[in-house]
C-alpha cells in the first residue's frame, strides 16, 4: 500500500485518509457491504471527501481481487 500512496496523488489529506482507513478496513476482513454502508452515511451527510476515498479504496481492493483471481485461471 506504501507503493499505491507515494504514487497516487489524492485531490485532498481527507480522501487520503479514508482511503487508507478503507483499505485497512478491508484488509482486515470488514464485508464491503458493511463498508457501503458507511459509505450511505458518509453521502447523507454530504461528506463528499470521505466517500471519494472510500471509493477509491473499494475501487481498487475489487480491481486487484478481479485482477488476481484471472491471472490464477489463466494457470
């Protein structure tokens, strides 16, 4: 993750951190389900940063897991 954060330049320090704290999230085993649902409550209220980086992280966790799970039929 170190990589993905020295490379990637966030719109603001609160995208930043909710992408990490999502990613940690998920790394950690947290549903994405559960994680849309913070997500809802993020966009309620209108806290439009916090859903950018919740996002991002979503994003990019289901890009690798898709990514990740070709690569292993093409074997």
């Amino acid at each position: 993750m170190q990589a993905i954060l020295r490379e990637w330049d966030f719109r603001t320090p609160v995208v930043e951190e909710f992408f990490i704290l999502t990613c940690n999230d998920i790394l950690a085993g947290l549903p994405l389900d559960e994680i849309y649902v913070s997500l809802n409550l993020f966009e309620e209220l209108e806290g439009y940063e916090e859903c950018e980086g919740i996002l991002l992280a979503c994003e990019l966790c289901t890009t690798l897991t898709v990514s990740i799970y070709l690569n292993k039929e093409d074997e």
